[in-house]
C-alpha cells in the first residue's frame, strides 16, 4: 500500500511539474503580448495579399441553386396561398383567378418573414403570431383567420430573441 502511494504521489508530482511548466511559458507569451504596443497591431498597414483571392459572389441576384429553390417552393405556396385567400373573403378579388394567373407567369408573391430581436419578449410574441399564422393551429383557418399565411411563406428569419424563435421553428415537424 505505501509502495502504491509513493509511486501515485510521484506522477502527481511530475504531472504538476508539467503543468505548472505550461501554466508559465503560456503566462509569458500573454505578459508579452500584453505588453506590446497596443494600436500598431490594429493600425493600418502593408501586407502581401494572398496569391489566390477569394471570390465573392456578386450579391445582386439569386444563385441559381436558390432559384431553383424557389421554384420548388412555390408549388407549395401556392396551394397554402389559395386556401388563405378563398378564407379570408377580399371583397372583389378572385384568389383562384389570381394564383392560377400568378403561376403561369411565376409572378406568385415571396412573402418574407422577419422576427425581431429582444430577447424573451420578442422570442414569446414572435411565437403568438407564428402560431397564428400557423394552418396547424387551432382555431388558424377560422374564417378570416390568418392560418396559412407561415405556409405561404418562402423565408423566415429572426434576429435575437426571433432568432431563438426561428431555431426552435426547426424542431417542430415540417411547416409545408
């Protein structure tokens, strides 16, 4: 038992010489980082520019890889479009005659939605109106009811406390 001991207090030994031997030469690059002049590592200066540049692509237009997103997505739209808009009753608007023409001409709107930021408030009212607009809600596709409208959406972002909304969205079952 003292033989087990005397060799265990040994390696803790060495495994605390070790550490303490890091622990100093990390605390001596960081004292002479730290005391280096501050601004001159921020302040503009010459440098070589890489050889390959990267390439930015030209944000103008969609890729075509989100065009033809868009398209497949549209087909879904459409028919959550169609059913909230025959629901809603828009005095002197035909919904059939208008989505049958706006999908002919790809001229279907792309509806956007955007939750704000702010932290738990904007995270639990953001989640009211989601749930509103939600076809999967109870009481959504009421008559005059918005149900669908998250449906006929194309996009979903959110920022802060609607980006917690957004990223808990994607752990529920498909919105489509």
């Amino acid at each position: 038992m003292t033989r087990l001991l005397s060799s265990s207090s040994s390696m803790d030994a060495d495994l605390i010489f070790e550490a303490t031997k890091l622990r100093n030469s990390m605390l001596a690059e960081v004292v002479q980082l730290a005391s280096e002049p501050g601004p001159q590592k921020y302040a503009p200066r010459a440098v070589t520019c890489p050889r390959l540049r990267p390439r930015i692509r030209i944000g103008s237009t969609l890729s075509s890889q989100e065009k033809a997103w868009v398209q497949r997505r549209q087909r879904e739209t459409a028919r959550h479009l169609r059913d909230l808009f025959s629901r809603i009753s828009i005095p002197d608007f035909n919904s059939n005659n208008y989505i049958k023409q706006s999908e002919s001409s790809r001229a279907l709107p792309v509806i956007g939605i955007a939750c704000s930021g702010g932290g738990y408030r904007a995270m639990l009212n953001g989640a009211g109106v989601l749930a509103s607009w939600d076809s999967r809600s109870e009481g959504s596709r009421q008559r005059s009811g918005l149900g669908g409208l998250l449906q006929s959406a194309t996009y979903i972002s959110g920022l802060s406390g609607g980006g917690w909304l957004v990223g808990s969205e994607f752990k529920r079952p498909a919105v489509a």
